[in-house]
C-alpha cells in the first residue's frame, strides 16, 4: 500500500508540475481567441470593405459608407450616435461602461480622379474616384477590431467601454479636427488607429502640419480680341499668385512643403475670366510654421489682386496637426504585430505583385517584405504626409501602424494601390491590422498600469501648449469636393 501511495503522489506530483508547465496565461487565451474569431469572419469582412471599395466615395459624401458601417456595428450591440461634429456622416458607435474608454478611428473617404478596376494594369473602373489610400479597409479593420473587443466585454472577459469613431473626409476634409473640437475624445483614455500601405510596421514617424484654402478671384469679363482693355483676369491673378508662391519657395524653411491647383481657370480663351480659383496645401512639421508660411501666400493672393486690379477672398478648407507620438503604446502594439504576423502570397498573388511592380518605375523592395514585420524605429523628423489624426494625438493617447495591403513598393493614391484594395491582397493586409489593433486594445485593458504610463507620456510631448485647431472655428466643409 505504501509503494502503491508514493506512486500515486509521485504521479499526482508530476501531474500537478505538468498543468504548471503547460498552463496558459489568460490573457494570452483571449488574443488566441480574438485572433481566431476575427479570421473565422475574413469573408464577411472582406465583403463589406470590397463593397465600400465599389462605393469610393469621396469626402463628406460618403453616405452608403458610413452607413454600412453603422449597421454592422448595430447589428452586432453597439449604440450609434450618428450626424456627430455637424458632419452627416461622421458617426461614434459604443459599447460597456466604465473605464478604460479605448477608442478605435473608422476611415472611409476615397479619392478623386482615381478610378481603377482591380486587375494589375491600369484600367479606369467608370468611377468618378477610388479607394487610392485604403480606407475601405482602413474602416473595415477598424469595425471588425471593434467589434471582436465588444464580444469580449459583452462576455465579461474584458471590462471598460469601446468606441468605435466613423471618421470622414480625411482626404483634405479634417474631418477628425472637428471631431476633436466637438469634445468627442473627451472621455477617451486611450486611442487605436492603423493606415494601408506596403509594410507591416508601427507609426513612429510624426505628420506634417497642414493648412489649406481654397482662394477665389473676382474680375470683370470682356471679349478677350475685341476689347480686352475692359476686362480684368480672375486667371491672371492666379497666375501671378501662384508665380509668387514659387518664387517664396526659396526664402522658407527648406522642410515645407507647399503645393496647389487650379480648380477653375474659366471656360473659354476668348472670353477674360471674370473667375478664377485656386486651392493650396502648406504643409511644415510644425504647426506654428505652418500658420507663418500660409499667411505669407495669403498676402501674395493679396498682391495678385492687387497687381490685375481683381478682388480676392479664401476660405479656409483644412488644418492639420502634426502627430504626437507615444512609445509606450507603441511597445505595446509593436509586440502585437509580431504575434499576428505579415502577409503571405499565394502563387496567384505572387504573380499579380510581380505584374503590379512591373509598372513602377523605381527601385522596389522584395515581394517576401509583406510577410516581414520591420524593427521599430523612432523617427525624429516628420513624414511625407498629413493627417487628421494628429488633431487627435494631441487630445488623447494616440499609437498607430501600417500593414501591408499593397504590393511592396507600392505608393497611395496611384492607381495600383486602388488595384491592390480590390483583392484579397489587401484583405489579408486588413485583417492583420484588425487582429493587432484588438490584440493591442486587450493588453491595454487588462494592464491599467500601460495606460498611465501613455498617458504621462502624453503629458510630457504635449507640454503646455493648448490646443487650436489650425481651421479655426468654421464649419465642417462639406462640399470641399464641390
């Protein structure tokens, strides 16, 4: 009976040291079990952003978008409020109570002029615009994440509130800063946001700031051949406003960026343009820069009025902040990515990507670097591009990435990203972004500690500025596309 004893203590010892060994950390179990769900509904997420996709439509018109988006939220538990900011189609959709408040940002704008189908040569789809910077799938990603972070609270594997925010218009429209401006991130702890593009990385590259107008000149029409004396070119002072910009080029900060186009130059060469518009980006990776330069063109629009004896008038379209970062959410998300993993071909989207980079002009990187997660690396100065999202990094905790729905190599607004978001391509690049948001959103529900941190953080890069939205006070503008 003894030895019979020992043997079973001993077996009940081995037994009890190999449930230790093998024992799952929870909070590891309920990632494997967001992971796995959101992939179990890839077919019903992919038809959604595909039908987005086929919408394309551009900023602040994005009616049949935003609403599929909020009847996907709806029908799965979360309370909308819709029309928010004084933007109809701006939208936040809840669910839980309590705290923490981690909100997720929703895109849905396309692009003008970028119409294309989905196949790997450029081929106009009939449209008036496309989907040339994802946010199909941007907005996609951002709902399904959203969602499985419902499921979890609803199961009371998570406790604390998810907001899901439909954000138009970020094409130009600064749909965000209004947001902002509402008061809507208030509450908020903590924010997810992510962007298409060719890797698989986390943001830690600011933004430039950005603020732009659109500036209109009022002359007096004549018959240009028959009495030209009488007229007074609204195009002429274009022209001149432009040249001077030019010509400023030289005598700015060498890191701005400022570019335009004439959105109305008149309609017929014999007849002196009694109207004339122009729209300008300034863009810097300060914001006190940007406010400096673009009132610099506002006084060459001056001049041009001046000089061909029209009148000018502008209206402020957008503003911009750049983008605070926060290394510590950062840590957090960089960690999810590499749990979830890139993008894998197949031989049939290998050949697609190979006929897709035959088109670019310029050195590429290899197909395999859809798959690879790249080291994160902090970048002191700003990137290329703007976003409204640096409204929002200054309101709240902000962290974001990018995953690969383009082939490598790809660049936004072109026409072969607008391709690559019609595939599965670009599916497989959303639901990576879909799965890393969740899995980083869980972490930070589960360790409260995380976002204290972000939140000194925040603190430190804020400083003591107070926020200004760069647009000022106006209204959202909703027919900027107009």
């Amino acid at each position: 009976m003894r030895k019979i004893f020992i043997g079973a203590a001993l077996l009940s010892a081995s037994f009890s040291y190999a449930q230790k060994k093998t024992t799952v950390n929870p909070v590891d179990a309920i990632k494997t079990e967001a992971s796995a769900d959101l992939q179990s509904r890839y077919d019903q997420y992919k038809k959604i952003a595909l039908t987005i996709w086929d919408y394309a439509e551009v900023g602040y018109k994005e009616v049949k978008s935003s609403a599929l988006h909020q009847q996907t939220l709806k029908e799965a538990g979360f309370t909308v409020e819709a029309g928010v900011a004084g933007i109809p189609t701006a939208f936040v959709a809840t669910y839980g109570s309590g705290k923490p408040v981690i909100g997720i940002l929703a895109e849905f704008d396309a692009l003008p002029g970028l119409s294309q189908t989905n196949l790997p040569e450029k081929q106009t789809a009939g449209k008036d615009a496309g989907h040339g910077c994802g946010h199909h799938l941007f907005g996609t990603a951002s709902v399904a994440a959203g969602i499985e972070i419902k499921k979890l609270i609803e199961e009371k594997k998570l406790n604390g509130t998810i907001k899901v925010y439909g954000c138009p218009a970020e094409e130009g429209g600064s749909g965000k800063v209004y947001m902002v401006r509402a008061g809507l991130f208030n509450d908020v702890d903590v924010v997810i946001h992510w962007h298409p593009g060719d890797n698989n990385s986390v943001t830690m590259m600011s933004a430039l700031a950005n603020k732009s107008a659109k500036f209109r000149f009022h002359g007096l029409s004549a018959h240009a051949a028959a009495a030209p004396e009488r007229g007074r070119s609204a195009l002429d002072a274009v022209e001149s406003m432009d040249y001077m910009v030019n010509m400023m080029r030289e005598h700015i900060p060498q890191e701005t960026r400022i570019h335009y186009v004439i959105t109305n130059g008149g309609k017929a060469p014999n007849v002196v343009p009694d109207f004339a518009e122009v729209y300008y980006y300034v863009r810097h990776p300060k914001k006190e820069d940007v406010v400096a330069i673009f009132d610099r063109v506002v006084k060459a629009a001056q001049g041009a009025a001046l000089g061909t004896g029209t009148t000018m008038d502008y209206e402020i379209i957008g503003g911009t902040h750049d983008l605070l970062l926060n290394k510590t959410l950062a840590d957090v998300m960089q960690q999810n990515l590499e749990k979830v993993g890139g993008v894998n071909y197949t031989d049939d989207e290998v050949a697609f990507a190979k006929k897709i980079q035959s088109s670019f002009t310029y050195k590429y990187p290899d197909l395999k670097e859809a798959a690879n997660i790249k080291p994160m690396k902090i970048e002191k100065d700003a990137g290329g591009g703007s976003t409204d999202v640096g409204d929002v990094s200054y309101a709240v905790p902000t962290v974001g990435m990018s995953a690969a729905t383009w082939v490598p190599g790809t660049p936004a607004h072109s026409w072969q990203a607008v391709s690559c978001g019609g595939t599965d391509i670009g599916t497989k690049g959303m639901m990576v972004a879909a799965k890393t948001m969740a899995l980083t959103a869980i972490d930070l529900y589960t360790n409260p500690a995380a976002i204290e941190k972000a939140k000194e953080e925040f603190k430190k890069a804020k400083g003591d500025y107070q926020y200004k939205a760069l647009l000022g006070d106006r209204k959202p503008a909703l027919n900027y596309r107009d």
